[in-house]
C-alpha cells in the first residue's frame, strides 16, 4: 500500500512540473480542488470568477472594468495576514480561519507509525487539495473521517481533512509545515 501511494505521488509530482493544470485534476480524481482558476487561464488564484482570459478584441468596457475591480481587491487582501507552506510559499489559510475542535486550536497526535504532528484547526484552508478516500481508520477526532491534505501547488503533505456528517469539516494542518506573514 504505501509504495502504491508513493508511486502515485511521484507521478502527480512528475506531471504537475509539466502540467496543465485542468488535465491534472481531470485524471487524478483522488485530488480535490479548492481553488479557481486565474484570469491567465492556469496558475490557481483565489476568488477569481473568470476561468480564461478574453481575447481583446472580445472584451467590452464593461469587463475591462471587472478585471480592474478584481485586482484592486487583490491588492487590498495582500495587506492582511495569511499562512503560507513552507516548501513553495502558496497561499494555504489565514489566521481568522483559526478555529477551536475539543476546546483547543493546537493539538498533538502521534500516527499509528509513532510520527508526532502539531497540528493547528483551520474552518478553511484554500490553498490545500485533498488525496485518498475518507477513512476513520485511527481518527484523531471522535466521529470525524480524515482525507489527507496537500499544498495545491508543491503537493507537500499538510495535514488532513476532518470531516462528520453532523459536525462539518475543518483541516487540521501541521503547523511546522506552514509559515505567516
């Protein structure tokens, strides 16, 4: 089982340095998006409504407007604090998706492996991607299932995806693996 998972990691690693990004998500349908697509047509932007850029000669001022718009509110959001990864620096939450699970944000887990994790509770974590079945194999929270969760652009591994039919979901992400700014 692991080298099985291994070898589906390197080839996601593999085709992601050549990628287009739409395939990528097409063929591996293990990863889950969280993110849109930019105004370029690749790169993962936050937020963004449009899937393509519109040739020139298609665009009316009414959407050059739009475009303003959006990056005016891209250089607004760039002030506020957000957590990054570590490995490539994508945009992975922000400090008010911090949030309490069993009376604490801060948790340490040790996996059926004896690997300790600090992990921190986020309601949301945009820049993560999500891998594998949902298990409740060794769940660290009572009636949650877990999904392991990766940095959509490196596919570093950052944590794991909490999910309850009658509680919701939240990440749970290893805070060494993450940096703020």
């Amino acid at each position: 089982m692991q080298s099985e998972w291994n070898t589906g990691i390197l080839g996601i690693k593999a085709e992601i340095k050549h990628f287009n990004c739409k395939k990528l998500l097409q063929t591996h349908d293990s990863i889950t998006p969280s993110f849109h697509y930019s105004n370029w047509g690749g790169a993962p932007k936050f937020g963004s409504s449009h899937l393509f850029r519109v040739p020139p000669e298609k665009q009316s001022d009414e959407m050059l407007n739009s475009f303003i718009e959006d990056e005016t509110q891209d250089n607004v959001s760039d002030q506020e604090e957000y957590i990054f990864c570590r490995q490539c620096r994508n945009r992975i939450t922000s400090p008010a998706e911090r949030i309490e699970i069993q009376g604490s944000h801060r948790h340490t887990f040790a996996n059926p492996h004896g690997i300790v994790f600090e992990i921190g509770c986020f309601r949301a974590a945009k820049g993560c991607g999500h891998a594998g079945p949902a298990s409740t194999d060794f769940s660290w929270f009572s009636g949650f299932s877990w999904r392991i969760a990766v940095c959509i652009q490196c596919l570093t591994h950052l944590g794991w995806l909490f999910a309850s039919p009658d509680q919701g979901h939240f990440h749970g992400l290893i805070l060494d693996r993450l940096i703020t700014q």
